[in-house]
C-alpha cells in the first residue's frame, strides 16, 4: 500500500527526507512493503506543486538546488501550482503531512494550526518541530485520538535516535523514574572545546559554522532548546503534564575555561544536564550545568553527540548515544514515524 505524503517545507529537514525517500525506495519497499510517493510540496519561499499521482522527487530536488525554488520543476499534465499550506492540508488526496516548515519556537506557529487542520481533516502528521510539541502536546494529542490519525514526532528529541520510540517501545512494563540527558548538542560541543582550549566565543563560531546551532543560538546556550525536550520527555514518557516555564533552566554562559580545568583536576566533567525526576505522583525538571563523574556513561558523551539516561525499576539504568541533529539524522527520524503509521507500531 502507497503512503500518500505532503511536505510543508521544503528546507534541509524536508530535502532530507526526500533524498532517503528516494535513495531508499527499493530497500523500503523490500524489507517493509512501505511505499511512499509525494503528491504535494508547500513552501513560503520557494513555491508549490502539487499532483494527485504523484510528484518526481529527483526533479523537485534538481529544481530546488538550481534556483532555490520549485519554479523549474517541469509543468506536466495535471500538475497544480500555488497552493499554500492550509489548501494543501485540505485540499489534496495526501494521508499524511510532513510538517517542516519554519516554525517560530516560542509560539510554535504555524505548525500547531498545520496540525490542527490536518488532524480535522483526518490526515496523519510527522514533524521534528520542537516547539509545537512542547507547547500544546495535550491539545493534539486529544485532537489526533479523536480523529483517530496518528501524530509522529520523534525528531524533536535527539533528532534520528530513538529518545521517544525506544523507552516507549523497547521499555515498556518498567517505571521510569528518572530522565537524564544531554539534550543539546551545541552546548555539548562548546563545553568538550572549551577544555580543549577554545574559548566559549570560539567554540560557540565552530558550532555554529557545523550548522549545531539554532537559528539564534542563545536557546541553545541558555539552556532553553533542551528544555523545550525535556517538557516533550515528561509528557510523551512520564505521562506527566509539564509546561515550559515549570522548568527551572540555566545555560552555560557563566562557566569558564578555570572552572573546566578545576573539574577535570578533581576527576570531572561540565555538562549541560537536563533532569526530569519523579517525586511522587509529580515530577521536578530541570537544565543546568552540573559537574559529572568521570565513571557515569554521560560523562564520556563528546562533541555535538546527545545521550540520555532511563532509570528503569526493573531493567536498570539505560543510556541511549546518538546523534541530536543533522540532515539526514532528522530526516530519518521522520522516516521512522512514517513507517511506524505505516506499520500501525508505536
Ligand atoms: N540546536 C540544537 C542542538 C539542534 O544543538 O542540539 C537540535 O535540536
């Protein structure tokens, strides 16, 4: 069975996507039977195309990395140009919208409206915005249930490795009690330079240039990227309802290279730790840096790499290591709650 899709966007998270798409094809269909085909593409830049058959993948990456825009993917017979986000939710025979559009963080629009069209619309919705999940998770998940459509966000944490889909999947029938995590990879990748000799003005250019870095990078070293995860944490695998500002957060401005070099004589490391720790039926979260012991799994987690911490009742304590951002990393994490619709898994 074919999956329908529309992207709304089509910036490095979207063009991801499609490269595996289509790279991918054959090995999908084979070991899976998921087949995918793009009948939409929706972007406030670079234009819209539509066709109810499908679309030409190739052609509308060749296109986009001509120009920058959709304007030279070829007009054939039954292609649609023009429609905006909202006409392409309601308007087209898509099953599923990839929503990746450039969303504003703080009040993470357009996506919630994307998915709250989308969802009445009875069409399914993946996405790697953190933003709308950690603001009106309670909101679309209720809207999703009742119209009986699925909602995939595993990109929002730690980008293509599994920080949702493993506690929940591979997890279940233990208690979480505890979340740890270095959840923010530009921070992650200042605090590992800063004690090879950078400073933090250096290391924070070097992030920035790797493409690690948020638009403005002061959510990252504030700390307020990685609490926008650690609200998504609590609600997707504590079942715990948690708003952004319950979150006590402190970034790592204020460290310095002598208190780097302190820690290390005494056997530790600086990182940026979030926490999420339940205290009966409540839970307390929180962002700060914390020196960590060398022995603890975190400790050795370097660079721009993310990892996080279960504490499990009967497994024990669990730490997942991966990736927390790329192209390809997030595109794939879309992929992944693709198929799981697909598969009808978590
Ligand atoms: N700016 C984020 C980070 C990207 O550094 O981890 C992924 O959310």
């Amino acid at each position: 069975m074919t999956q329908k899709l529309a992207l709304l966007g089509f910036g490095t998270v979207g063009q991801g996507l499609a490269e595996i798409l289509l790279e991918k094809e054959k090995q999908l269909r084979e070991e899976t039977g998921f087949e995918a085909v793009i009948v939409a593409i929706s972007d406030v830049m670079k234009g819209s195309i539509y066709h109810p058959e499908g679309l030409d993948i190739a052609q509308a990456l060749k296109a986009v990395k001509e120009d920058g825009t959709l304007d030279a993917y070829p007009d054939t017979t039954g292609l649609i140009r023009g429609k905006d986000s909202f006409q392409t939710i309601k308007e087209t025979n898509a099953e599923a919208i990839v929503e990746v559009t450039f969303t504003d963080v703080k009040t993470g629009q357009p996506a919630i409206d994307h998915c709250k069209a989308a969802f009445e619309a009875g069409k399914h919705v993946v996405m790697s915005n953190k933003g709308p999940v950690a603001l009106a998770f309670e909101e679309l998940s209720q809207l999703a249930k009742k119209n009986d459509v699925r909602w995939g966000f595993e990109g929002t944490v730690m980008s293509g490795t599994p920080a949702l889909r493993m506690p929940l999947a591979a997890l279940a029938g233990n208690e979480i009690t505890e979340i740890r995590g270095i959840l923010n990879g530009t921070t992650n990748y200042i605090l590992t330079k800063m004690e090879e000799g950078l400073s933090f003005e250096e290391a924070l250019k070097e992030a920035q240039d790797k493409g690690y870095a948020e638009a403005d990078p002061t959510s990252d070293v504030e700390g307020y990227d990685a609490r926008y995860k650690v609200v998504i944490l609590a609600q997707k695998i504590m079942n715990t309802p948690l708003k952004v500002e319950d979150v006590s957060c402190q970034g790592i401005t204020h460290i310095t290279k002598e208190d780097i070099e302190e820690a290390a004589k005494e056997g530790y490391r600086f990182k940026l730790l979030s926490k999420i720790k339940k205290e009966g039926s409540s839970i307390k979260a929180t962002v700060a840096p914390e020196k960590v012991e060398a022995t603890d799994p975190l400790a050795s987690v370097y660079g721009a790499l993310n990892a996080v911490t279960f504490d499990c009742d009967l497994a024990g304590p669990i730490t997942l290591t991966g990736a927390g951002a790329g192209r390809l990393e997030t595109g794939y994490s879309l992929l992944i709650d693709l198929l799981n619709i697909y598969r009808n898994h978590l």
